[in-house]
C-alpha cells in the first residue's frame, strides 16, 4: 500500500511538474505585470502630493542660482 501511494504521489508531482513549467511563462508576465502597476501607481500618487510643493521648489532653486551668479558677476567668485 504504502509503495502505491509513493508511486501516486511521484506521477502526479510529475504530472504537475510539467504544467507549472508551461504555465511559468504566463506567470512570470502576470507578475511583472502587477509590478508594473503598482509602480505606475507609485509614481502617480507621489507626482500628485508634490504638484503643489514642486513650483515654490523650482522657483527657490531659481532665485539661488540667480543670487550666486549675481555674486560671482560682481567679483565676489575666485580671482
């Protein structure tokens, strides 16, 4: 008895062996796929917290470079 059931259990390991090697392919996608969601999901959830925080980020990052080469024009850089 116990022989029949380890030879059950070895041809349906197999049986099912061979469809998770067909099916890997289709699984692999899904999974990339999923991933890809959620990082698109991920992006689109931080782009719209910092659509109001990005203009006054640009503008100070602006007015930096502004006022270091208003410094360097009047000979405040390395002479």
């Amino acid at each position: 008895m116990n022989r029949l059931f380890t030879m059950c259990v070895g041809i349906v390991s197999q049986a099912y062996g061979r469809l998770a090697a067909k099916n890997r392919k289709g699984q692999n996608t899904v999974e990339y796929l999923l991933m890809l969601a959620v990082v698109v999901g991920v992006v689109l959830i931080a782009g719209m917290a910092l659509k109001n925080y990005m203009p006054a980020l640009f503008t100070k990052i602006q007015g930096m470079i502004n006022g270091a080469a208003g410094s360097l024009g009047s000979g405040g850089g390395n002479q």
